[in-house]
C-alpha cells in the first residue's frame, strides 16, 4: 500500500502542522501567491517533502522532529522493511562466479530506503547536504526525505567543521535517524564528463574502499549495502563501474576478513541489475578496468 493512502485522522493533524510550522518558518514560502496549496493528504504531504527538501540544515524544535518522526516512520512502515541477512548470497544466485567473497556479498533490486543494513551507501554530492531539488530521482535526496531533517543537519555540522566541500573518493557517516539502516556512509563519487579517465577509476574505487573503512573504524557495523556510486547523474558508465565496485570491494574483504557478514550491491533498474549480473558472471572483465 503506498504510504499516502495511510493517513489516518492523527497522522493528518500532524502532516497539516509541520507544513503550518515549516511555512511559517520560512516567509518567503509563505508569502508567495503561486505556491502549491492542497487539502488531500497526498498534496499536503508532496507540500511538506518540498519544504523539507529546500530548507537549510538548521535545527528544528524537538516537538517538529517528534512530528516529522511519526510521519516518517509511518511511511516506512507502511511499504516495508527488507532485511538484508536475509538476502540470498552471490554464491547461490550465480554459482559459477569468478567473485571470490560470493558468500557473503549479495546483489539486491529494490529501494535502498527500505534497507535494513547496518549502513546503507548515498551518492553525495561535494556539498554534502542532500539534494534540494524537490522531487529529484536521485538516491540523495530520496534518503534525505526517508531519514528527516536532522540527517541534513548532522551533514551540516560536518561540513561547518571541515571548512571545504567533499572531495571525490572520501567517505562520512552520520546516524540514519528514520531509515531502517542504522548509519548512512555518504560518498562523492567522481563526475564523468567525456572520456572516462584512470583519474576518475581510482577515484571511484577510492569511494568503495573509504566506506568500508569507515564503517569498519565505526566498530558496531556487520552489513553495508551499496548503492551505484556515480552511475546516475554523475555520468560515470555502468559495466566500468560495476566492473570497479566488485574488483574492490573483493579485495577490501580479502585483505579484511571476518569484518563485514554481508555487503550488498543495491541496484535500482532491470539494467542496473543486468549490468551486475554480467560482472558477477564473468561476461564484464574486471581484470581490463
């Protein structure tokens, strides 16, 4: 059942509040003639994922984030959770494959947001703080709005403290507050624009690799789900990438074992899903990239 037809009588009271609290917020918003104004709970609640997308990490009352948590969590309950120990493993779903970490790596088609990992893996950008273009298909802003505000407040107060955008191939960790996944390891993948470069490769192996050191430092974290790193919006080609993703994370659990019990490659698309199962086949080299 899709999460806007859940709204009961409570739930409504509170999705008119947070707009009501948000727009009075910010008067701008308020103020303009042309914004969006809807009575029916799909309409107010596209309303309150809008303001939500374009406000700045800033603090929130703790009785706003008490609403926001209720709406949210409703949300997620109401399409449900996926549990990633239960994901079938590499070693079952592609028997002959060269990967030799198989049994403990595992390729899942589905939306991350619904994850239940130890730490799920965002596409940054060097900003760091989400997308704020409301309604964008793009894996930031759609764990954005699953996990609340206070993930985009924790980005800002990493970055008020570093002083610079993210470089490409690093990785942070915040808590993953509505989400099922307990962290959120975000990297900034490499921006491909024309030819692909042996710059752009090491970078996005860099990606890989400083997510699961991070969450390896972290100490509590036993499954790390990833998405595909620099493959949407980023322009970076599908088989390479998939190509890099497998080589390193295959090398990381090999150089590292017993640290993780399962990782996930999560793909989004039937060709997303295709392009992996062709590297996890063989019919994607991984020695040539």
């Amino acid at each position: 059942m899709h999460p806007q037809s859940r709204y009961d009588r409570e739930l409504l009271a509170l999705l008119r509040r947070a707009v009501e609290y948000l727009e009075t917020e910010n008067a701008d918003v308020r103020a303009d003639p042309n914004r969006p104004v809807g009575t029916e709970p799909a309409e107010i609640r596209d309303g309150l994922r809008r303001l939500l997308t374009t406000r700045p990490p800033a603090p929130l009352p703790t009785h706003v984030h008490e609403w926001l948590d209720t709406i949210l969590q409703n949300e997620r309950d109401a399409v449900g959770t996926v549990d990633a120990m239960s994901l079938a493993p590499v070693s079952t779903e592609t028997p002959s494959t060269w990967f030799a970490p198989a049994e403990c790596v595992a390729l899942w088609q589905g939306d991350i947001t619904r994850l239940a990992a130890d730490a799920i893996v965002n596409a940054a950008n060097s900003q760091l703080l989400g997308c704020f273009r409301p309604f964008h298909t793009c894996i930031d802003n759609a764990i954005h709005w699953a996990a609340g505000p206070r993930l985009r407040e924790e980005c800002g107060r990493i970055m008020a403290t570093q002083r610079a955008e993210e470089p490409a191939g690093m990785a942070k960790i915040t808590r993953g507050y509505n989400l099922p996944a307990r962290f959120v390891l975000h990297t900034v993948g490499p921006v491909v624009r024309g030819p692909l470069t042996d710059r752009h490769k090491l970078d996005l192996g860099s990606c890989y690799r400083s997510c699961l050191d991070v969450a390896a430092e972290a100490g509590d974290i036993r499954s790390v789900a990833f998405c595909s790193v620099s493959t949407g919006v980023f322009g970076f080609p599908k088989p390479e990438a998939a190509a890099i993703a497998l080589r390193t994370v295959a090398g990381w659990l090999s150089d590292h074992p017993g640290v993780f019990s399962k990782v996930i490659f999560n793909v989004f698309s039937d060709d997303d899903r295709e392009t992996y199962a062709a590297a996890f086949s063989g019919r994607i080299s991984h020695a040539a990239i």
